[in-house]
C-alpha cells in the first residue's frame, strides 16, 4: 500500500512529504524484510530510489565523465565487475588503478554497521589486546593506540560466537570503513582512482544540472541551492535503489529453490554441501552460513566478521610493484581510525558473501585468483603444501608473503582445511573441491528448473 509518509534525509537535512512507499529501517542495516521478495520493476521503486538507478548508470558524476557505479558493478553480472582484472581502472583520465578487487553490490542491505565483537569495558579496562602483547611485549599496553585497553585483540575463531570470540565484524567495503550505504557511495564518488570527483562543489554542480529538478519536486526548491543537502539526497537516493530494487538481492538460487523445497541437488552439489558444511574437511560454512536466520531469513553466506587468511601476493596489482607497499585491510592503507591502529588487526579483510560467486572472474580482496578451482586448492593446500601456494626464491617458500612478518600471528592457522601439516595430506581431495564448487554454482541468482 502506497501511502504518504515523511522522510528526512540521510543527514537529516531535509524533511518533506512524499507520496511514494520509503521503508523506515535504515538504510545500511539488518533490514531484509522477507526471505524472498516477489518480482519487481522500475514501476515499484519509490521516487528516490528512481533517481538513484539514475544515478547509479550515469558517467557524468565522475571526474573523467565515462565512469559510473555501473562501469565496475555491471548489472547484466550481478553488480560485479564483468572484466578479470585484480583492480578496476578510475581516476580522471581512468589511468589510476584501484588497489583492492572491486566487491558485488548484491545483497549487501543486510550488512551490519562495522562493530568489534561485545565489549565488556569493565573487565576489559586496563588490559592490552592479548595479541598485541604478545607480538610487541607488555610495553605494547601503553603504545598500542588510544583503544588498545578495552578492545580485545582478534581472536577469530570460524563459526564461534562474537561473545565468545571477539572479533571485527560489519561495515562494507573490505575493510568496513563505511557503515551505510549512503557512505559507501560517498567515497567512491570522492576516492581519486575510482570516479575521483575533485571537490563537493563540483560534484553539486553535476547533480544541480542533471537531477536538480527532480530532486526539487521531491525535497523541495533549496535542495538546489544547498550543495551539501544535494550530494546527501544523491547519497540516499543511491542506497534506496540497492535498498528497493529486487535484482540486488533476488534470492533466485537454486539453492534457494532447495530450501524452498522446489528443487534438489545433484549427487555432486549435495556432496559438495557436505563438506562445505563438515567442520573437519571444508569447514566453509563456519563463516560463509548457508541455513536461514532464526527468523527465517535466506542464508547470506557471510558472517561478516574479518579473518586474516594469508593469500598470496598479487603482482598483478600496480601498487604491489613497490616491494615496501603492503595492504593490510583493517590496518589501512583505506581506514584510518582507532581500528587500524591495533597490529591485532593486520591482514584482516571481510568475508564476502558467496552468492553468485561462480560468476566472479577475480577471487578474495587482492584478486589474485581467477577461478574457484584455484581458491579450493588454496584452502586445501595452504598447510600442507605451501610450496604449491607461495613463491620460492633462494630455495627458500615465501609463506605469507603478503603479509610482513610482524603481523602473521594473525592468520587463522586453526580452523580446517588449515592447520595440516605436510604429513597430514591436504584436506580435500581434488574431487573433493569439484564438488564443493558444484555446490557453489548453485548459488546463482536466475535459476529455472527448466535449466535442468
């Protein structure tokens, strides 16, 4: 039912009535109304949200003029880039390479904002992180940042609770610097090799052109006068399209239709559930959950906490070219906060959903995969193989090599596939990775049993 409703905007800069249908759960956090929503069109987007697949596929917003969220979150491939590159092309002459690979924008209206674990400042004051103490020595509990006496160091457990495993959890982006989508779409905007927008005023100018009408029928005529109220509107306008428009989380799987009861899984997917699920072979679902919430809700295949894996370095990255430079995720080099000051954080990036991740082409934050036959064995031989994974130079395996050594106490070394040693074989056997990607490719949103 459409009726009028009053909204303020994301910086609560405008108030206005509108008649057209806004949800009132925030934008940015757990807010997935329903485990599958019905079909829906452009005729079923709110005003805002119309302006915001405007938005979302126009060049003109960007510094070079042929760059919009669309060039790199292709709709026709789940809002994921279509190319195989580690890092997107941007900037004002769309010669700057990104540093990170550029995540899916499907499904991510259920991402929590970035929190670290559940804190008890009580008994937590006066203590340094745990990990931090033990890379740096009890020295650390006065030098390691303002938050290092009541944040407990990382102690990423797969599939433990936060409560008993403090960890990084939320945010988007890689490292969860931004909480909302409103913010999200803020930085790439504004980030100098992405649509590199040099200035507010600039970007203002842009949108009062091409949208300052529309936005004046809807926020009334300052909205056109108010730069900062402009490019806020745009914001929100952004995240109500990927809020309301159905293609960013369709929930159209086949294992989705599974867990409807409308489908089942071939002999190959149904074993490649299994050990995606066994604790003692794939161990996958300790972090990428594939069961519905206690409410009901479809499984995300996330759970949105931070690990710190160890993947190989990318020389494909333009950035990795200078041996000094490193990416640490939490740490920087895009956050700059408390967060990233605590080496208990290093190395950490989030864990991405796998819906649609068979139609992926570059793997895990640094692309440095481009199929999921190399991500399974990665898993499967990071332990017990490690000269299958890294380089060796001098005879000698570069383990962990993109990572300095300072902060590799943060790596998961415990949860299986990992932690086998090379007596202990690898974890999964080459059929056995064939059938856990079988199962993967179930999670392709577009299923039709007439595809069988």
């Amino acid at each position: 039912m459409i009726t009028p409703k009053t909204i303020r905007s994301a910086e609560g800069a405008a108030s206005i009535t509108l008649a057209a249908f806004l949800s009132a759960a925030p934008v940015g956090a757990a807010s997935d109304p329903a485990p599958v929503a019905p079909p829906q069109g452009d005729a079923d987007l709110s005003a805002v949200a119309a302006i915001g697949k405007a938005l979302f596929s126009d060049p003109t917003l960007s510094a070079s003029g042929q760059m919009s969220c669309a060039s790199c979150h292709d709709p026709k491939n789940h809002f994921a880039p279509s190319n195989a590159r580690a890092v997107q092309l941007g900037g004002p002459h769309l010669d700057l390479p990104g540093l990170r690979a550029v995540p899916s924008l499907t499904y991510r209206r259920q991402t929590p904002p970035f929190t670290f674990g559940v804190l008890d400042p009580t008994s937590e004051a006066g203590e340094a992180a745990p990990q931090t103490v033990a890379q740096q020595g009890t020295g650390a509990k006065e030098t390691a940042g303002p938050s290092a006496s009541t944040q407990p160091a990382p102690q990423k457990t797969a599939g433990a609770p936060p409560a008993a495993s403090p960890v990084p959890r939320g945010g988007l982006f890689w490292d969860g610097r931004a909480d909302t989508l409103q913010e999200q779409a803020l930085a790439v905007l504004f980030t100098h090799f992405e649509m590199a927008e040099p200035d507010r005023a600039t970007l203002a100018a842009a949108l009062r052109a091409r949208y300052g009408d529309r936005f004046a029928q809807l926020f009334g005529a300052s909205v056109r006068d108010e730069d900062k109220m402009l490019i806020d509107e745009a914001a929100f306008a952004l995240s109500r399209y990927q809020t309301e428009a159905v293609e960013f989380h369709p929930y159209t799987s086949k294992y989705d239709a599974v867990l409807a009861g409308e489908a089942q899984l071939s002999p190959a997917e149904a074993r490649g559930r299994a050990l995606f699920d066994d604790p003692k072979k794939g161990n996958c679902a300790a972090c990428h959950l594939d069961t519905r919430s206690a409410d009901g809700r479809p499984p995300q295949f996330t759970d949105y906490e931070y690990e710190a894996l160890g993947v190989p370095r990318n020389p494909a990255i333009p950035a990795n070219a200078d041996p000094h430079y490193v990416d640490l995720g939490l740490c920087g080099p895009l956050r700059h906060d408390a967060i990233s000051t605590q080496p208990g954080n290093c190395g950490m990036f989030k864990t991405p959903s796998l819906r649609n991740v068979a139609t992926r082409h570059v793997f895990f934050h640094n692309g440095v995969y481009t199929s999921l036959k190399q991500v399974l064995r990665f898993y499967a031989k990071r332990d017990s193989d490690p000269r299958a994974i890294y380089p060796t130079r001098d005879g000698q395996v570069k383990r962990f090599d993109d990572l300095p050594t300072r902060y590799q106490g943060n790596i998961d070394r415990a949860d299986a596939p990992f932690g086998r040693a090379p007596e202990d074989g690898d974890a999964l056997t080459e059929a056995d990775q064939a059938d856990i990607i079988a199962f993967l490719q179930t999670l392709t949103d577009g299923y039709s049993p007439s595809d069988e």
